[in-house]
C-alpha cells in the first residue's frame, strides 16, 4: 500500500493500463498466429486477409503505446516476407 496519496491515485492508473495492455497485446497475439497458421496451411488469399487483420491491430497497439513502432513494423514485415513466399506465381 503507497503512503503517499498521488501514489496511490497512479497505482489505479497503473493497474487499467496494465489490464489493456494485456488485452491488446493478447488480440495481436491471437491475429498473428492466424496468419501464420495460415501460411502454414500455404493459403495465400485467407493468409492476407488475416494479415490485413493482424495489421490494424498492431498499429492499434502502436498508437496506443503498447509496442515500439520498429517492433511493429518488424512483425509486419516478417508477416509479408512469410506471405509472399508462398504467393502464387
């Protein structure tokens, strides 16, 4: 328990931002593994819907500071890379 009361106040703060952060970074999660299972499966069309997806919400989660905006572009890229090597020629 914080002895100082603005503490106190941040440590409410603290803990609504921590339950969305777990929120987002779960969903992106979620979508990523989508799309990889997809890749997996050598499905192009359902791999870049899903990646369309995946897409917003990790730039959702940019915006919101959840991830660095070189860590989302880095998944993103390594998505596409993945996709494009299975697009038909």
């Amino acid at each position: 328990m914080a002895n100082i009361k603005q503490q106190a106040k941040r440590n409410i703060t603290n803990e609504k931002r921590r339950l969305r952060n777990v929120s987002l970074k779960s969903s992106v999660r979620t979508a990523i593994k989508k799309v990889e299972l997809a890749i997996s499966n050598d499905n192009y069309e359902e791999a870049l819907e899903l990646y369309k997806v995946a897409a917003k919400r990790l730039d959702t989660a940019q915006g919101k500071g959840v991830y660095h905006k070189n860590s989302v572009a880095r998944k993103k890229s390594h998505l596409c890379k993945a996709i494009n090597k299975i697009a038909p020629k």
